[in-house]
C-alpha cells in the first residue's frame, strides 16, 4: 500500500474509506504487518483509534467462541488490539510491546491431559502519543527515530521473539511521517501500509528540528556559492564546490600513505564551525518584555504546526535585539496565514504566504545567520508552500533550494547517523527539480541544479558505492557543463570546471586512474583559464595546487618524472599566491605536498646522485615551511596530517645521511640525524591513540637510531639514546 492522497474536498467520505481500509488490513490476521496511520487532527485520531479498539480488541465471535475451560477457570478475554501511549520517559515502541506482553502473555487455552494446549495469538498494538515528542527535548526526538532504525529486525528477521508475530500500528502526525522517512530508513522500508487522514488543520510540515546542528550559507541559488567556496583551500581529496553561495567548509583530514613512509595529504578545507556566528549577547529588558507578549501572541495559533511556530518563535527571540522591523516579520506572515486558514482560502494564496515566509529565511540564510531555527523555519515553509500547490511556477527553484537545505544538514560537521539519507533526500529533490525544467528554455536553472546533484553523489560516494556515484557526479557535471558556458558567466563555468576535475579526480582512485586523472588535470586548466591570478589569488593558487595534486597522482602510473616536475612547477606557483600572509593554513598544506613531491623525486631511479641531495634539501625545506606556519596558527584546524610531516621530515633528513652520496662531515651527519630523531619523536607523542602509526613512527626512531651507530659509532648512539625519553629506552635497546 501506498501514502492515500488527501486533497479531497469531502473529508469525511475520504476518511471513512480511510479508516475502512485499516480495519480490513488489521483483521486479515497476518503476522509482522506494520502500518503506519497519520493524522494532524489529535480530536479525530482519537475518535478513529478509540473504535478500532472497540471493534477489534474484543471481537463478538471471540467472547463466544471462548473455551469454557478458560471461562471456568476465569481467564480473561485475552485483546486482540492493544493501545499503548507511547512512553516519552523512554520512547521504545518494541520495549514497551515487550513489556506488555511479559505482563500479559496470552493465556493457554484447550489444555488438557492429553493436550498442552495452545496460546491465543499474539495482539495487535497501536501506538498513540507520538505528537508529545515535538514538546520533548531534541536528544529523546532521536532517541525515538534511534530506536525505531533498531527495530528493524523484529520485522525483517526470524527471531524468537513474541513480538515477531504481532502487527503494529503506529499513529503520527505529518512531520513525523517525514522524520522517520529520512530518518529511519530501515524502519520506513519495513512499512505494509500508509493510511492517511484528512482533517483540521492539516498542515503537511517536515522535519521536526532534531538534526543537531547546521551551518551557515550564504545563498541556496547553488550557483553562486560555486565561486565563494574557491576562495577556500580545497585539493582534490575534498575538491568541490559547495551547495549555496556561501564559504562552505568541511573540515576532514585525508592523509593517503605513500611507499617509504612518506605521506601525500590531500587538503582539505577547514571546519564549517569557524562559520558558525557567534551566539547573540544578552537582550535588554525591554526586549524581553515585547519578546515575551509576541510569543503569546504566536502560541495561540490553531491552523498552523506547533513546530513552525515554535520554531519561528525561537528566531524571534533570539534575533530581538536586530531590527525591528524585521523581527516583526515572521510573525506578521504567521498572523496572515492563520487568518487565510480561517478564511478557508484556495491553496495557492496559503501557498504564496508560505512561500513568502520561507523566502524570508532564506534570505537571512544568505545574509549568514544560519542557524538551526532559520533553515528550519525555511524549509518547513517551502514544503508547506509545495503542499499547497504543486503548480507553482517556482516549483523547481523551491525544489532545488530543499535540496540544498537537506544537503547542508549532512555538510554541518559532527555528520549525524542521519547524514546519507539527508543526501539522499538532497538528491530527491534535484532530480524531481530537473523532471520539472526544460534545459532549452532554462538553461541557467537547469544548469545550477545539475551541478548541485552532481555536488550531492560526491558527497553521497563517502557512504557508499564510491565508484558509480563519482561516475553519476561526473554525469551532472558535464550535462551542467552543456548548458552553463563561459560566455554565459564565466565564473560559475570555472567552478564547474572544478567541480568536474574533482570528480575524476575521485573517479581515478577506483577505475582507470590514467584516463581520469588526465581528465582531472584538464578540467583544471579549464578552469584556471578564466581566473586571473592578479584579480582572483586565491582561487587561482587554489586550482594550482589541485592540478599539482593530480599531476603528483598521475606520475604513480605514467612519465614519473615528467608528471612531478609538473607537480612541483604548479606547487611553486600556487605558493605565489597561498602565501603566509593571505592563507597560512593552505600555504603550509601545499608546502607540504610540494615537500612530498620533491621526496619522491629523489627517490626515482633514474634520478642522479648530485639531484637527490638537491631534491632532498628542497623537500626538507618544504616539509619545514609546513611545519613552521603549522606551529604558528595555534590550534587553527589543518587540512594536512600534522604529525605526518614531522615524520616525513624525519625520513628526508635520514636519508640525506644514509645516502651514499652525501658529503658531509661528522658534524653535520650527526646534526642531520638528530634533527630526524627529534621530529619522530615529536610524532610519537601524538600517537598514543594510533597504535600502528605508533608502531611504525617507532621504527623510523630505531632506524635512526642505527644510523647514529652506523655513522658516528657508539658514542654517536649514546648522544641519541640521550635524547630518548626514559620510557622507550628498555623496548629501544631489546631491537638494536
């Protein structure tokens, strides 16, 4: 069974069709049936749920069939449907069913001596009380959704569990009916069958504000946020441009180990909360005051969700202090809107009031205050404008930006157990946009909303199925590519250019890397071409350093030397402009690739022994510029693995040292080799939680610690023993 459609203008007959359809698949006596029965009007639920139970629980044909040595030994009519409000101290459905049944098992009935009987079958259960969680606090709102993902085994799974052989009927109101979509997918696939009630009000909301945080955006044009993200240091490990024109960051760590202990990090951009805008300071009293009168006024709304009132009622408390004309917005559309419910006017106008109020937010969404409240506000909103009419023009813009909501609730870091089915859901929406768009005749939309999805399988592949969704971005991007031109705005060309290079770049980590990679590098170029570096430096560094990435991952397969000289040519361009000054952190990630390319340099065979010590000089003094503007940002979150350079610095010294060209005298043999001992001790310090870059990082330290013997003699081990903390010296001296 699928969700009924509830626009019908005769509620009544809609809901007795409704109610007879749940009857009829509550009696067919199935086992591990679970229905789903939604209703806005908490009076009608009531009603309906109240005469399923007095017409199902206790069935005439049951009190007269019962056996009479049940009835003679006083058993009690055992239910056939049992309700249960829902216990928001601990709200487990399958706990609470289980514990019923523990109280009240179904009693044996025809036993005898020469038969053991049989018990009455296992009830039904409904459910009620679901809509209380939307007072509850948002940690019990997803221990709820947490425990309905857990419960999908009593379904799916032959366990020896009574419960195995009842129904469920679960009764929640719209919002929850989206919630456990996207939030409990497991428990939503189990589903037999959806019923549906009209009734008033019957406001179709989403989402009920228990995504734990979200991050602020600048425009859910999608387009334009293609250009800012840019102006952030991204390498092709997390290369893409984000979802709304905003200076969206993400702030993962992607260090891929490289043979011989080096390690290539890919860079990343930093953390999203650096966005984040700082919590408002405390109001006056006699914004208390208007705060507190404005929200009486708001609560007393019958037509419109409690949850976007009371969402819309936490911005205005916390934005009092701002303008006031403003402030008195929202509440200005609410009061509208619930006159035009009680006017009963024709859902275009509630769509349009609707569609207002979402646009108000997301036009402070731009603006940079981004919190839950606002994205929360904007996209019930625009969900209710679509509820209303499903012909609005502006259905697919409206699509597109839910789209990009959704995505953003995924992009806010910590990533929620939520965090695939907001892409999914993000995905949905584009791709129902883009059913809706003709290319022909709006290319600029259908262009934006392609490079959003392709945007969303990137983010998509870190979940699942890596290679078929950076294949499926790949598609978006290039049918983007199709309709967006440089001469049309060479700007968002250029981003998705550089989304497409990212996406090979992707795409050759799990199939025919030569063929992407060199893809990558050419979608690159293509968009370097439309940056001028005097104008735009750091969205032209930035690229530089991406193309020196793919260049560095190419030269794995094919003309190594010629691929990381080019790596290196790009590295060194890209520093005239990710500079210490302008962007300390992405000038110390791409001195640490540069540093990494230099090494691998002098580690090719067909590398001569006078270029080794030069290349290894210059990868030391790279390794050391990272590590130095590291050192100097003060806890500021990298994009690069930290203590992965100081070990990679440890190896570059050491083999300048071991290598047999190396010219130097004892002094500098030993000064060479105590900086490498120094540096893998300085990351063995913080390795304590990794136990096999530990191990590893402790092997370079007896490695090195040879070398002193080898090179300097006993005395020159004892001088590194010295250096040794206490603790390591017994493991240390069992391997040397």
């Amino acid at each position: 069974m699928s969700v009924n459609d509830t626009a019908h203008n005769d509620n009544s007959a809609w809901n007795r069709q409704v109610y007879h359809r749940l009857k009829l698949a509550l009696s067919l006596g199935l086992r591990r049936q679970l229905f789903l029965a939604v209703c806005d009007d908490l009076h009608l639920r009531n009603q309906v749920a109240a005469r399923l139970h007095s017409t199902l629980a206790y069935p005439i044909g049951q009190v007269l069939s019962q056996p009479s040595n049940a009835q003679e030994n006083s058993t009690p009519v055992y239910p056939r449907l049992v309700t249960l409000r829902l216990n928001l101290n601990d709200p487990n459905p399958i706990v609470q069913i289980n514990q019923w049944l523990a109280n009240y098992p179904p009693p044996i009935v025809g036993a005898s001596q020469d038969s053991p009987g049989k018990p009455f079958p296992v009830p039904a259960f409904q459910i009620v009380g679901v809509e209380h969680l939307t007072k509850q606090p948002v940690a019990t709102q997803r221990l709820f959704l947490h425990h309905l993902r857990l419960s999908e085994q009593y379904f799916s799974i032959q366990e020896s569990s009574r419960f195995l052989e009842s129904n469920l009927l679960l009764w929640i109101p719209r919002p929850w009916l989206s919630a456990i979509k996207q939030s409990a997918p497991q428990f939503w696939r189990c589903r037999t069958g959806v019923f549906v009630f009209a009734g008033e009000p019957t406001p179709a909301t989403q989402n009920l504000g228990y995504p734990e945080r979200f991050s602020s955006s600048k425009s859910l044009d999608l387009g334009n946020l293609e250009q800012s993200i840019l102006n952030e240091s991204v390498t092709p490990g997390e290369l893409r441009t984000t979802a709304s024109e905003l200076k969206f960051k993400n702030n993962s760590d992607f260090p891929a180990e490289i043979g011989n202990g080096v390690h290539k990090t890919q860079e990343a951009s930093p953390s999203t909360a650096d966005l984040l805008k700082a919590a408002p300071q405390q109001q006056e009293s006699t914004n208390q005051f208007a705060s507190e009168s404005n929200n009486q006024s708001l609560s007393s709304l019958s037509h419109i969700s409690s949850e976007l009132t009371e969402l819309v009622i936490a911005t205005i408390n916390t934005n009092i202090a701002q303008d006031t004309e403003d402030y008195l917005q929202p509440q200005q559309i609410l009061l509208e809107i619930e006159e035009l419910h009680e006017k009963q006017l024709p859902g275009e106008v509630l769509a349009e009031a609707y569609h207002r109020l979402g646009s108000l937010y997301r036009l402070r969404i731009e603006q940079g205050d981004s919190t839950l409240e606002n994205l929360m506000v904007a996209i019930i909103a625009y969900q209710e404008a679509i509820s209303y009419d499903e012909n609005s023009p502006q259905l697919p813009d409206i699509l597109n930006d839910l789209g990009t909501l959704y995505w953003m609730l995924y992009r806010t870091p910590p990533n929620s157990e939520e965090g695939k089915t907001y892409i999914e859901q993000a995905i949905e929406f584009y791709q129902l946009a883009l059913k809706m768009i003709s290319p022909q005749t709006h290319r600029e939309t259908y262009a934006r909303v392609q490079n959003n999805l392709g945007t969303a399988y990137g983010d998509l592949a870190r979940f699942s199925h890596p290679s078929e969704n950076w294949q499926q971005a790949v598609l978006a991007y290039n049918e983007a590519l199709n309709y967006r031109t440089a001469d049309m705005d060479s700007l968002k060309y250029a981003a998705c250019q550089n989304n497409l290079g990212t996406a090979y770049w992707h795409l050759g980590q799990y199939n025919q890397p030569i063929v992407h990679l060199k893809k990558a590098i050419a979608a690159y170029n293509q968009a370097l071409v439309h940056y001028n570096p005097e104008q735009e430096p750091l969205k032209y560094g930035m690229i530089q350093n991406n193309i020196g990435t793919a260049c560095w991952n190419l030269a794995q397969y094919e003309q190594p030397a010629q691929n990381l000289q080019l790596a290196i040519d790009v590295y060194s361009e890209a520093l005239k402009y990710r500079t210490p000054a302008n962007v300390p952190s992405a000038c110390a990630a791409t001195q640490n690739n540069l540093g990494t390319a230099y090494w691998h340099l002098a580690n090719l065979s067909q590398t001569t022994k006078e270029a080794r010590q030069k290349y290894l000089q210059l990868c030391i003094s790279a390794y050391e510029e990272a590590i130095a503007l590291a050192d100097s940002l003060n806890g500021i979150p990298l994009s690069f693995d930290l203590l992965a350079s100081y070990n990679n610095l440890g190896l570059a010294h050491y083999q300048l040292v071991i290598d047999k060209s190396f010219n130097g005298d004892k002094a500098t043999r030993s000064q060479h080799l105590e900086v490498a001992l120094d540096n893998h001790l300085q990351a063995l310090n913080g390795l304590s939680k990794q136990p096999e870059a530990y191990q590893t990082t402790f092997t370079y330290i007896v490695k090195t610690i040879r070398a002193f013997h080898n090179e300097l003699g006993i005395q020159g081990q004892n001088l590194a023993l010295s250096k040794v903390p206490s603790q390591l010296l017994p493991e240390i001296l069992s391997k040397l």
